[in-house]
C-alpha cells in the first residue's frame, strides 16, 4: 500500500532506530504496517499517485 508521511518519525524497536521517514515522503509498505500508520495519524494513503510520486516509493 502506498502511504505518505504526513509527519516525520522514526521507527525503533527495542530502542534501536531501524528507519527514520520525513514528512511528504511516500513510501510502499504493508498492509497491517500502512494500518498502525494511518491509525496514529502519521500518515495518509496515496490513492493515485503521479508517476514522480510513485518513483519516491522504490
């Protein structure tokens, strides 16, 4: 699923920061990950993404 950050985060697990997003980045990611994103608010999905946008995602 395509998701855009509308916030910039980052991710850690056991206190170790594996990933860090910024806003207005659009990322392809799971389904259940695009899930707990949305639901925090932290990001929005991309329905139709332009071909410039789609690029940022690979």
């Amino acid at each position: 699923m395509l998701i855009r950050f509308t916030e910039s985060i980052r991710v850690r697990v056991w206190g170790k920061e594996m990933s860090r997003f910024r806003k207005g980045e659009i990322h392809a990611v799971p389904t259940a990950v695009a899930g707990v994103l949305l639901a925090q608010g932290c990001a929005e999905p991309v329905g139709n993404a332009t071909p410039d946008e789609t690029a940022l995602a690979s």
